[in-house]
C-alpha cells in the first residue's frame, strides 16, 4: 500500500512540474501574443497585443529614421514620433494579428497584419473605415535579396543589370512575360550619352504607357516610391538606387503585393494605398464568410452581377501579354474558390483577399507525368491525364465560371451560403435561374472522364439578363 502512495505521489509531482512548466512558458509568450486560433495543423494565427504591433513599427522607423535605408510615401505619416507609432494620418492602430508555422525544431513566426480605423467620421467623406498594413515577414532584414555587401557602391547602370534580371525572372516566373534582352542595353546607351534627354524620353513614354519595357514594369511594381527611382538616376546617387532596389525586392518577393500592383485598377484586384520598407497597406475587406445567408434578394442579384463581371474580366482583361506587336489576353485562374478569399470593401464592392491560388494557365499546369487526374489538379483547377501519354494535358479542363458557379452561386455544404441557391427568387424567374445555374456548375465532361468541362462563357450574359432589374446600379468596380 505505501508502495502505491509513494508511486501515486510521485507520478503526480511530475505531472504538477510539467503543468507549471508549460504554464510558465504560455504565460512568458503571453507578454508578446495572446493565441486566438491553433489548429491541428502547423500553421496558425496568434493575435499579438499592440505593444508589439508599436514595437514593429518602431523598429521599420528607425531604419527610414537613421540610416534612411529604407523608403516609402507612408513612412513620412507611420514615423511620426509624436503620435507613438500608433497612427496614420487619421487612422489609429486598433488591432494586430501574426502568421506563424510550426515545425519540428522551429518556430517561425511571418505575415504580420496590422489593422488601422478611421479616428473620427466625415459623413461627406466617402474613404474607407479601415486601412490594413501588412508584410509576410516582421523585419525588413529578413528579406533575403540576395544583393552583395559591396552593391551599393556599384555603379548605377551595372545596378541597373541586376534589377532587370530580377524583373525578368519575376515576369517570366510568375506570368510567363519575357523582356527584350537589347531593351535595357539601348536605353543605358542613351543614358550614358545624355543623361538628361535620356529620362525625359523616359518620363514621356512612361506617362503615354506607350511600351511595355522594363522601365514601365520598375514603375508599375514601384509606383508609390518611383520618384525615388527618378532621383537616383537624375543624381547617380548610387546608395539611393541600392536602396530602391532593395525596397522593391522586399515588396515583389511578398506574392499578395505583386498581385495587387500586377494587376492594379482591375475589378476584384484590392487597392494598395502605398508602402514603407517591406510593409504596404490596402483597403480592408471583409470575408463574405457567413454573410450570404444575412443578405436578401437585391443584395444577393449585385453580388451575384460583380462575381460575373469578375470571371469575365480573369478571362479576358486581367493579363496581357505583348506578341507581334499587339498584346493578347490570357485568363487568370482562381483555384481556391470559396466565400472565405472574396470580400466587399466600404463601398460594397467585391475584392479578391487571398490571392494565392490565383495565376495565369501557364504558370499553373505542365505536362508532368501522371496516373490519374488527380495527379494533374491544382485544387478547383482541374486537368486531364491523358490515358495515351500518361501525362497531363498542361491546361485546365474547367474554367473560372464553373468553379462560381458549383462553389459560390451554389454551395453543397449550406445552400444558404449560396448566392442563388440561399433564396426565392421572383416566380417568373426562379426556375429559369436554377435551370441556367445547373448548365453551369454540369456543363458536361471532359472527353470520356468524370471531370466537368468549360462552363460556356454565353452563361455570363444570360445570368445578367434573369438578374439585372431596374433596381440594380453596379457602377464601376
């Protein structure tokens, strides 16, 4: 018996050491992050209290503040000592959440998300609510650009040869676009001859967006700090041109930011406001994530209308690429449908929020060795295995209109949650819409497989006929 007791209180020692143990540490992560979410996964989200979110921005500031290696329009607004680090412009920082990955001897902590609301109302003022300012990594020298300790002594036009390089991998790797290799080598001639007429010449075919060169693609990836860009050249200050460079290595290496800037001023794309360092803020979203059940009929026909406008512009707008002088479209592929990466910002209209699964047929689909067709999808963008080749036919087999269609307009998992599955409509139109919405989510199978096919792009304009009405105005998204 005193055997067991001792055994028993042993045992229970142990336990009591190693509940005190694990509180410790919780209550020591505690000063930092409070976890709001853990999964069983490795990846998670923690919810870090603003002291930290302060700390962040202090630390960004100090760069662009003592060794102005860092640039940005929002830098001027976020650094201000007096505000505490705690505001931009009319913005108060109100709230702070960090992406990190577990593994098994890491701990790694990466996309930070700093949220920033409106301070006072102007009802005549049509501006968002809130601002969101976010980075992938915490520290701007995390940011691995791979650039030599000695770059920024180098002069200004072999600097010039490494950006291009970077731009053209960029391009080539991302959206399968290749610069002219003579390009740079022409301009850099003109630059050494006559500095001055040579960034005129620049600055005109820049305004008139008469090519698509890699000048334009330094602007267009850059446009908040191209000025920056200018003034190097017009100085041959090679320090400022390392730092440019540096700077809009850290914002194109963040997938999210090369979206947005990529495809600025497109329907769906969110609105970036600017950058400082390796941090770029944009209009906040939010999730359509249990929100379509809330909304009534008119609310659902204007969501409906801006997902068909979307499809329609990521097939033929979105990316345009230069081919014997004359520039052809390739469709953007959305692989990850679901209401949680779609949102509405303060004016109602819909925003792409999680751009990771999209990108263009070329960059998504090869024709790698398969055995069956799953081998070949890549989440809602489904491919073929050929049963002949034992490859995948390199292209997706649905599209971007029966993926809405089958995850959006209809949803499986709660028909409240899809758009026009979740509600009556008018008795003259109801049957006419399910009808329509059946010939898009099954538009038939690809050869002799299982796999549905192309939704029939013609389902676009009849959709918009059954749901136009004269109480809709969309306006311009």
């Amino acid at each position: 018996m005193k055997t067991r007791i001792l055994l028993w209180n042993s045992r229970n020692k142990k336990i009591l050491f190693a509940c005190l143990f694990f509180l410790t540490v919780i209550l020591y992560a505690n000063n930092f992050y409070s976890t709001s979410k853990l999964g069983s996964s490795t990846d998670f989200k923690t919810k870090c209290n603003l002291n930290y979110a302060k700390y962040l921005i202090r630390d960004l500031c100090s760069l662009y503040e003592q060794e102005s290696s860092i640039m940005g329009n929002l830098c001027p607004q976020l650094c201000e000592k007096a505000s505490s680090y705690e505001y931009y412009k009319n913005y108060h920082l109100t709230d702070c959440n960090v992406k990190g990955h577990f593994s098994e001897n890491n701990f790694d902590l990466s996309k930070t998300v700093l949220l920033y609301e409106l301070r006072k109302l102007n009802k005549n003022a049509d501006i968002p609510l809130k601002l969101v300012l976010k980075s992938t990594k915490q520290y701007y020298l995390d940011f691995d650009t791979h650039l030599d300790f000695d770059f920024k002594d180098k002069p200004i036009l072999e600097q010039l040869e490494y950006l291009k390089a970077y731009i053209d991998s960029t391009l080539q790797t991302k959206f399968d676009i290749k610069l002219d290799p003579n390009e740079l080598k022409a301009w850099s001639y003109e630059y050494e001859k006559d500095k001055k007429s040579a960034i005129e010449f620049l600055k005109n075919d820049l305004a008139l967006k008469k090519t698509y060169d890699f000048n334009y693609y330094v602007k267009l990836f850059a446009s908040d700090n191209f000025y920056f860009y200018i003034e190097a050249l017009e100085s041959e200050d090679k320090r400022k041109m390392s730092n440019f460079i540096q700077n809009l290595i850290t914002l194109t290496s963040q997938d999210e930011y090369l979206f947005y800037t990529f495809y600025r001023l497109k329907p769906g794309a969110i609105k970036i406001y600017g950058s400082c360092g390796h941090f770029y803020m944009v209009e906040f979203a939010r999730p359509l994530t249990y929100r379509v059940r809330l909304m009534d009929l008119i609310e659902r026909k204007k969501l409906a209308l801006q997902f068909l406008e979307l499809v329609h512009n990521l097939d033929t707008t979105y990316l345009l690429k230069k081919k014997n002088m004359s520039l052809i479209s390739e469709p953007v592929q959305m692989c990850d449908v679901k209401l949680d990466n779609f949102g509405l910002n303060h004016e109602g209209k819909l925003r792409i929020i999680d751009t990771d699964m999209a990108s263009p047929d070329s960059y998504l689909f090869s024709e790698k060795i398969c055995e069956r067709h799953e081998d070949c999808h890549f989440f809602d963008c489904k491919s073929y295995c050929s049963p002949e080749t034992r490859k995948c036919v390199g292209q997706r087999v649905n599209n971007n209109l029966q993926a809405i269609c089958e995850k959006i307009f209809d949803n499986d998992l709660n028909k409240l949650d899809g758009i026009l599955t979740g509600i009556k409509f008018e008795s003259n139109s109801h049957d006419e819409v399910m009808n329509r919405l059946k010939q898009c989510k099954n538009p038939g199978f690809f050869k002799n497989s299982d796999l549905q096919s192309k939704a029939n792009p013609r389902l676009i304009r009849a959709f918009a006929n059954l749901l136009l009405d004269e109480g809709i105005k969309l306006g311009k998204q």
